[in-house]
C-alpha cells in the first residue's frame, strides 16, 4: 500500500483493497453453511486482481415454454408464467436457447453504505454466449444479500454450467461519502431480504395492486408456498418412500401389538403419502 493511501480514498477497489476490506467487515461474502463446509467461500480462488468470482445457487426459477399470455401486471402479480426448481448437489445446470432463468448468487454478499457494486459475467461465459444480467447490474450501499441474476442463453446451442464453476463477477467501489440508508431500509424496497429468485414485483408500482389486507402481494404469499414446497422437496423427498413402506409394514410385522398401533400408523403413512403427492404431482 502506497503512504499516501488512506481510508478516505474511494473508487474501484482492487484486490489488496478487497482483502483489506474483507479482514475489516466493511465487506462481507460467504456461503450460507446448509450448501457445505466444501463449498465455502475462498478467497484464495475467488477474489481476482478487481473482482469477485461468485457462483450460481442451486435454486433457481425458470420461464415457463409456450406460455401463451401476455406478462401483463396481472399476470407478474399472480406469479404464473416461472416455475421454481431445486438443482441437486452436483447436478448441471442446463439452459436452452432463448431460455431466461431467473437466479441467484450462491454467495451472500453484504456491504456496508460506503460501497456499492456491479455484477458482470466472466469473460469465459460471455465467450459462450451466455448473459447473467439483463440491465440489473448495480448493486446498492448497503446490500445484504445474494445478488439476484438473470440468466439468458443468447447461443443457438443448449449450455451445461457447473455448479462449483462462477460464472460472474462483483466489481467494488468505494463511495465519496456514505449512503444515507440501506437499500433494505426504504419503504418501497421491493426486493429486500431476497434469500432465493423472485420475480418481477413491477405490478407493485402500480396503486390497487397491493393486497393492503396484510400488506402482502399475492405473488409473494404463492412465493411464501413454493419456497416451503422446494425446502420439503429437497431434505424429505429423497426419503419418503423409505418412509410410506415402512409405516405400512410394521404395523404387520409387529403383530402382538398391531391392534394398539395401525390406526396411528395409517394415520402417519397417509399424512406422508399425500405430502409426497403434493410435491411430486407438477414434476414433469
């Protein structure tokens, strides 16, 4: 570090400014630890001469095919034209061409209000064809968050992404002076403590079309459900079936108390077997 650089200086931050940074909490990047100790983040790996390397999360939305209707206010309010998926652990991620998804850093970026941030894709993926923002790229003061994407395949060929591989980068900047308030903190903020992709709340902007019972849109109630319905898909799923034999053969198996325990057991094997229903029931 030059003598005549102090804490006061702002612009583009480049790598010795971004690990000093990082060791004074003004920033912050890490990966939430339900996605393992393995996939943490690094900084060794990750933090480039002017930039962050980030990586996709595996839960994503993508845009429904064919679908048929205009996206008018109504049907952004009503959150029916994406449907969400869950990538398994080491799964590809494939897109088509033409194909938008709507996504998510795997890493959650935090910032303090005295720096603000672009995201931009890696020079390999632009190379595919592939743009990981449409116009969204400025990141607030204060942002505390993962960066949400935009993931379009511009290419005529289906693309196969890498979980563990990034494929975008954070620019930093340091600002002049310090943002009055955090972008989470405004009374308008759309968007403020986005754990997973969301979509567009443009219908928001419009007086009427906030459900002012609550003060919840529709579309962030049916989001509320489709998060619980990805979460139970993902850590019960995998074992349900295990589950719905078991409790259907003990009972038989287990014949000297049988009498005490199958309508407890029916009981449990139906309240699971619907439940397996429910989340399975839209997979194609």
């Amino acid at each position: 570090m030059n003598k005549n650089e102090n804490s006061s200086s702002y612009g583009m931050l480049s790598d010795r400014d971004i690990l000093r940074y990082l060791n004074d909490r003004h920033i912050s990047v890490y990966t939430p630890p339900q996605y393992g100790e393995e996939n943490g983040f690094d900084t060794d790996k990750q933090v480039r001469p002017g930039s962050i390397d980030l990586r996709v999360l595996p839960e994503i939305k993508r845009f429904i095919p064919d679908f048929n209707r205009n996206l008018s206010l109504d049907v952004l309010r009503d959150n029916i034209y994406t449907k969400p998926e869950s990538l398994a652990r080491g799964e590809k991620l494939m897109i088509k061409p033409g194909e938008i998804i709507l996504a998510s850093t795997l890493e959650i970026v935090i910032l303090s209000e005295s720096f603000a941030g672009f995201i931009t894709g890696r020079s390999s993926v632009a190379r595919m064809g592939l743009m990981v923002q449409c116009c969204q790229s400025f990141i607030n003061p204060g942002h505390g968050q993962p960066i949400p994407l935009q993931l379009v395949n511009l290419s005529s060929n289906v693309m196969e992404l890498d979980q563990d591989v990034p494929i975008c980068q954070l620019i930093l900047f340091k600002l002049a002076t310090p943002s009055f308030r955090r972008y989470a903190d405004k009374p308008d903020s759309k968007y403020a403590n986005e754990v997973e992709p969301q979509q567009s709340k443009l219908y928001q902007d419009k007086p009427g079309y906030r459900d002012e019972a609550d003060g919840a849109s529709a579309a962030d109630k049916d989001d509320k459900k489709r998060r619980a319905k990805l979460f139970v898909k993902k850590y019960m799923s995998p074992f349900m079936p295990a589950f719905i034999m078991n409790t259907l053969l003990i009972p038989f198996l287990y014949n000297r108390i049988a009498s005490l325990i199958i309508p407890g057991w029916i009981l449990f094997a139906a309240i699971i077997s619907a439940l397996y229903i429910w989340i399975r029931r839209d997979e194609k």
